[in-house]
C-alpha cells in the first residue's frame, strides 16, 4: 500500500508538471471511450436486454404480405378474415391473438389528456406473456364479439405519474373518449407494447359481423407450441394463404402470410448496423490509444534523466513499469469519467437519428444504467494497460551514462522505431 500511495503521488505530480500533454491524453481517451459508451448503450438496451415477454423465443409477429410482381413482398397489417382463418385452420401455435393501435382522450382527476394505447383481445396478455403487476387482466367474457367491454389496464408509467402509483386505483372509474371505463390492472415498468402504449382496452373483435372484414388494420402476434417451429409456422400460414386465394380471389389474389420471431421483429434490421457500429468504435478507441502511447512515449522520453536518477538510487524494472501503468491508469480513468459525460450528451441525438419503429417499444429508455457503467470502468483499465504498456517497458530501461548526463539524442534509435509503429498502427486502424 505504501508502494502504491508513492505510485499514485509521483503520478499526479507528472501529470500536473506536463498538463498540455495530460489534457491532450485525456481529451483522446474520453472522445473513444465515449463513443464505445455510447453505442454499448444502444447494444446493451437492444440487443443485450432480455425483452419483457415470457418465452420470447416462442412469440411470433404474424403479417400479411402483397407480392407485386418484381418486386420484394411487402409486409402489411392484418385483416380480420385473415385473423379467423389462421386461429380457426393453424395448429403450429398455442394461442393468437390481435391488437389495434389507437390513442385515447384520457378525463380524470386533472387534466386532459392525450394517451397513446391499443384494443386488445381477451388472451393478449397470456399470449404475449406479461402478467399484470397489480390486478388482473381481461377476461373473455370482457372481450365480447363485437362489443368493446368497458373496463382498462394501465401503463406502470401512466400510473405513477397520473394516480401517484395508488394501488387503490384499481376499480377506479376513467372516462375515455367520452365513455366510462373501470381499471382492474396495471402492467408491469418496462411495457410499453405497442410502442408508447400506456392504455389497453377490449378489442371486441368478430370477424364475422364486421362489414371491413378485408381491411387491413389490425396486428396479429401468436404464441408458437413447444414442439413447432418458425418454418413449421411458416408452411402452415403459407397453406392457409393460397386457400383464402382461391376460395376469394377478388380480395387474396397475390396476398400470402409471414411468420417472423418477436426477436427478430424488433431487432433484426438494427442488429447488423449496431455490429458495424461496434466494430467502428473499437477501432476509434485503439486509435486513441495508439495516440496517447505516441503522447506518453515522447513525455517518457523527456523523463529519462528522472528516471535514471531513480533506477541509481535502487528503483527496480518492475517498480518503473509501475509506476509508468499507475500515470496510464490515472489518464485512462479521467477519460473514462470524461468520456461518460460525453455517451450521455451524445445518446439523444444518436437514438433521434434512428428510423422510427412502432414496434420498437422496448427500446425508449436506452440510458447510461449500471451495466454501461461497469463497461466504460472496464474499457477504461484496459484502454490504460494498453496504451501505457509500451511506453512503460520503453522507459523502464534506460542508458543510465548518457541519461544521468543528460545528452540529447540519447536512447531515440528504439523510441524512434516504437513511435514509427504507432503511426503505422494509427493509418491502419
């Protein structure tokens, strides 16, 4: 401890007698280890997080596709005719239900105002696998063919900032778009399904007495059997297509079914730019390193009759090599503080360039949490071992006679040929 006390004083003294090279070195680190913060935010809310639902890997998004001739198929919402014919005919899932996005006029205690939400069938939640946090869900006899039933689920951030998180609220009488609905749950924080929802009420779906039984409208998700899979899913729905063709060509001529995993559906498209991203950033922060080592090696240089001086009076290789580490350490973590600061600036803007996606509903609140923390800790330490490894071993041998005289030139044929390599790594990362 007394070793490491003595390292840490002789650091911050060195630091503070070269500060333009400190605050070059800091300015560096904290731009890559920033950047690196940043976008492991987004990995770590995106593609990291474990997403809100029960058994994940057995939800599915079911949607319609239209194959214009030459062209890729696009992929629609559902049809209510679509819908019974895959609930009635399917038998690769275990249940499927639908929802419609909508947005309510919320009147309570208060103001006005405007809440995003969707109609929902009676098994949605069971479907999607969320149990309320408080309450219930709807149950069928709520959910009746073509009556919308009158009662509501609530958002966990609808409740907090509009009833104060009262788990009195249940039973508590709202009045949406004019009509009067009761509460009877609340779902759990980190739902918000569809993107933004904070209010679910029954949907009240038939199929059959709907005079747009064709119109597409409505989104459709389906909980796969333990024993089926994707492809499985996939030929069925297929089959049922070309079925619905031929007995309504007028309406299904050209149209087919897709079955994509939820998994996939929230982040398949995302999923390969943020591995480019990625590798991007990590090769920002090694030329940041290279950078600061380039910095460190010319300021080792400058110190070489110091440190002389102190391998004549007894200062050991390993001793030098660590307080060398201890100066990178010091750096690497002021970037590392600096460069958090900079992943929160950066975070909005970075998440607003991103394309809107309704189904992205999960991913509202990528933020600096614990786990980027400990990432940008970790980067940190490692980014200070590498960076100040090299210049450490170069400094930790000095030509102790030309040193301790002081010449000029001294010791730069190898510091000449180490920093040559650092540029050369530099251009090519």
């Amino acid at each position: 401890m007394e070793d490491l006390r003595l390292n840490l004083r002789l650091a911050l003294r060195t630091l503070r007698r070269n500060p333009l090279i400190s605050f070059l070195a800091v300015l560096c680190l904290a731009l890559g280890i920033g950047a690196n913060t940043a976008i492991f935010s987004v990995v770590n809310t995106v593609l990291l997080r474990p997403l809100p639902f029960r058994d994940v890997d057995r939800l599915t998004m079911l949607t319609t596709t239209y194959n214009e001739p030459g062209e890729k198929p696009e992929r629609l919402a559902v049809s209510p005719m679509d819908y019974q014919a895959w609930n009635e005919q399917s038998r690769a899932f275990e249940s499927i239900t639908t929802q419609e996005v909508t947005s309510f006029n919320l009147l309570s205690d208060g103001e006005p105002e405007r809440i995003e939400g969707a109609w929902i069938a009676a098994n949605w939640l069971q479907t999607m696998g969320v149990e309320p946090v408080l309450g219930r869900g709807i149950q069928p006899d709520e959910d009746r063919l073509g009556t919308r039933g009158d009662v509501v689920l609530l958002g966990h951030g609808l409740w907090r900032r509009r009833f104060g998180s009262d788990p009195a609220v249940l039973g508590r009488k709202l009045v949406l778009d004019g009509q009067p609905f009761t509460v009877i749950g609340v779902l759990p924080q980190d739902f918000q399904f569809p993107y933004q929802a904070e209010l679910w009420a029954p949907m009240g779906l038939d199929p059959n007495q709907m005079p747009q039984r064709t119109r597409r409208s409505i989104g459709v998700f389906a909980r796969l059997k333990p024993d089926a899979s994707e492809d499985q899913a996939q030929s069925e729905l297929s089959a049922i297509a070309q079925r619905l063709e031929l007995e309504s060509p007028a309406t299904h001529t050209g149209w087919g079914a897709d079955v994509r995993l939820m998994r996939d559906e929230l982040t398949g498209d995302i999923r390969p730019r943020l591995y480019v991203l990625v590798t991007a950033v990590a090769f920002v922060l090694l030329i940041a390193c290279a950078n600061v080592a380039s910095l460190l090696l010319a300021r080792a240089h400058g110190q070489g009759r110091e440190v002389a001086i102190q391998t004549a009076i007894g200062a050991d290789r390993r001793w030098l090599i660590r307080q060398f580490l201890t100066e990178s350490l010091i750096l690497s973590l002021l970037g590392g503080a600096l460069g958090v600061l900079f992943a929160f600036w950066t975070l909005g803007p970075l998440v607003a360039l991103s394309p809107v996606n309704t189904m992205a509903a999960f991913f509202h609140d990528i933020g600096v949490d614990g786990t980027v923390l400990g990432f940008a800790v970790l980067v940190s330490v490692l980014t200070g071992v590498a960076f100040g490894l090299m210049p450490a071993l170069q400094a930790s041998r000095p030509d102790l006679v030309p040193s301790l005289k002081d010449e000029i030139g001294s010791g730069t044929g190898g510091r000449a040929r180490l920093q040559g390599a650092l540029v050369v790594a530099q251009v090519a990362l």
